[in-house]
C-alpha cells in the first residue's frame, strides 16, 4: 500500500481555505438597485443608554405590565416613549 501525500496542491482542506481572489464572493449590495444614497440621519447603527431612577412602585408595575405583555422592561419602555414622541408632532 502507498503512503498518501498531502501537497499543497493536493490537499483539499488547503484548497478549500485558501480560495483565490477571484473565487470569493463579494457580498450581495441589497441597495444596488436604488439611484441615490441612503440619507445617514436616518439610519441608526447604536443604541443609546439612560439611566432612569424610578420609585420602587413605579418600577413594580412597569414590570408587571412587561410580564403581562410578554415582553422585557426595557421593550416595553421603549414602547411607551416612542407612542409619546408620534403623539407630540
């Protein structure tokens, strides 16, 4: 029985690791089809922090609603301030 190889050439797992330039992908541009730039006011990349001080049964009862609502506290937060900020324009 022959001793097997494994040349550089010959090693599949090499081959598979060290494509070519030209044989990898380029991701796929979702926007390609779009004429104009994407306005960067508008597109939100990070999250902002605050740190709230709430009275103790304030707290309770926010997260008793999030619990009712299956969802967690800062969700539910989140959602409370976005319907106040829509109702004031």
């Amino acid at each position: 029985m022959q001793k097997k190889t494994f040349k550089d050439e010959f090693n599949p797992a090499l081959q598979f690791i060290s494509a070519s330039e030209n044989e990898q992908k380029e991701p796929e541009n979702i926007f390609a089809d779009i004429p104009m730039k994407r306005n960067p006011l508008y597109i939100e990349t990070k999250s902002k922090r605050v740190q709230l001080l709430l009275q103790p049964s304030l707290h309770g009862k926010l997260k008793d609603m999030a619990k009712q609502q299956e969802t967690s506290l800062n969700d539910l937060i989140h959602t409370i301030l976005e319907k106040t900020t829509q109702k004031v324009k």
